[in-house]
C-alpha cells in the first residue's frame, strides 16, 4: 500500500495544489480513475480533511508532522498576531524543517519513521549556533537514536500512538555565542540590510557587489548579542509573515501548505475561492473557467 500511500500525500505538495489554483483537477480525478481514494459527492475542503485523516492514520510523513507542530505549538500555544513559522529555513548549507518566532526562536527539526538519522549530528550543530532552543521532534522508532545521539541540551518531542507530540525532554536555551556567518547567511539580501542599519542607526547606500561584506562586517563587530538576536527575530517576524487570511480560509489540513508555500496572489485568491465552495469536486472541474 505504500505507493498508494505517497498517491494521496501527493495532494499535499505544492505542485498539485497550484494545479488547483489554476482550476486544473486532474490529479484529483486521476487518483479516483485508478480507485485510490473515492472523491463522489466529496467538495474539496472535506475531500482534503479526509485525506489528511487517512494520512494520519497510514502515513505520518514530514507533511503530518509539521502539520502537528503549526496546530500544537504555532496555533495551540502561540497565535498568529504574535508568532511566524519558518518552513524550510536556510541555515548555511542545511534547512531547518520549521522554527517558530515570537519573543525567541525555536528550531524544530523532524524525523519521520521515513527519515535517516545520518545527518542529525551536523544539522543540530548548525542549529544550535543559531537559535535560541532546538528540539528534535521524531517517532517513537528513532526515540532511543535521538537520545544517544543528541546534546542534552537539545529538546525531543515524540509522536504517541495518539498523535499527539510528548516532551521527553526540554530544550535548554543557547548559551554558547552567535554564528553571526550563518545569522547573515540565513537572510535576505534586504533583511540583512535592515539589521545592519539598525545596528548604526544609519542608511547603507552601497552597490550589491560590497553590500553583504560590509553588513557582515557590521554584525560581527557588533557588541550586544542579546540585542542583535532580537532584532533577528523581529525582522524575520516581519519580513516573513505568515499569510493569516490564506491559512484561516483552508482547512486545517493545509494549515502547513498555507505556510511552506508560495503562492502568487491569483493563485491564492483562486484557492480560497474553490475551498469554500460546498459543490463537489467534479462540478468545480466542470465549472473551472468561472474564477479564471
């Protein structure tokens, strides 16, 4: 049942759901055609919950677990006026799965039951350079690994056979200093030109080509860390909102999709257009030309 399994993940990704946008179902019909997943009499927001439960239930992917964290932690503990999750954050050569903002910034690094481990050890060392408290959020498989693996400093979430995340054990905030090479390398070209004319509470007017060294070189000489971790998170809260209008108008199933995908403001019109409406599937199909 696995390739099934990964049919109906599928609907998930970001390629299929643009396809949507642009009122192109035929992924959809294509897994009725060769009987994966009943979509008759189905509209497309309860077609989409109903898949994520069976994923819930068959599948628990990396799209599951980050689906988890947005509802638990970003929505359970946080809201959106107060907190920005990051999905797929650059931090030097890697990404972090998803780091939550609000007053600190919180890593989280997944690893499924489809996950290796073999990379673990170099990743929680970038991160820990960088965030203020890291977590690695696993299955009860990779339980035992992750504890031996893992600086005690280092938070485990894992998955219960509830799905539902239990703290093994709290994450232990940063004390070792700043990377700031990776907290330059993890922004934008205007975010780290940002920070760096808060630090001098001046303007840079400098071509592109010298811009990023002498940034750089501004956060480096910088002395209060406590200051320059805040305004990190500040600007990236900012600069990388999450869009609440999109992820309050889909299901709670897309919640993720909302957050890790970029969508063109067509597009994410069009989305929260087909999600409301209560037709089934197979008359949005028919109907697609109506909203283009």
């Amino acid at each position: 049942m696995k390739w099934q399994n990964k049919a109906i993940a599928k609907i998930f990704n970001s390629n299929v759901l643009n396809s949507i946008a642009r009122g192109d179902f035929s992924y959809l019909e294509k897994l009725q055609e060769q009987k994966n997943y009943d979509i008759n009499g189905l509209n497309l927001s309860d077609f989409y919950q109903q898949a994520y439960t069976y994923l819930s239930k068959n599948y628990q992917n990396e799209y599951f677990y980050k689906s988890l964290i947005i509802k638990k932690i970003l929505l359970g503990r946080h809201s959106l006026n107060t907190a920005t999750m990051l999905s797929e954050f650059r931090v030097g050569l890697r990404k972090a799965d998803c780091v939550i903002l609000n007053g600190k910034s919180t890593c989280y690094e997944i690893k499924t039951n489809y996950d290796s481990l073999i990379r673990l050890e170099d990743q929680l060392d970038s991160y820990l350079q960088l965030f203020d408290e890291v977590y690695v959020v696993c299955s009860t498989a990779h339980l035992q690994s992750v504890v031996d693996i893992t600086s005690p400093c280092v938070g485990i979430l894992v998955l219960n056979e509830f799905n539902r995340f239990t703290q093994i054990r709290k994450a232990i905030k940063r004390t070792q200093l700043l990377n700031r090479g990776l907290l330059m390398q993890s922004l934008r070209q205007e975010e780290y030109k940002k920070l760096a004319e808060i630090l001098i509470n001046d303007k840079i007017n400098l071509p592109n080509t010298l811009l990023y060294k002498e940034c750089l070189d501004i956060v480096e000489k910088y002395a209060d860390e406590k200051f320059l971790n805040i305004k990190f998170i500040e600007i990236l809260k900012k600069s990388r909102k999450n869009n609440d209008k999109l992820i309050k108008s889909l299901p709670d199933s897309l919640a993720n999709a909302a957050i890790s995908y970029r969508f063109g403001k067509k597009e994410t019109d069009n989305l929260i257009e087909y999600f409301k409406k209560e037709v089934p599937i197979h008359v949005l199909s028919d109907s697609k030309r109506e909203i283009e």
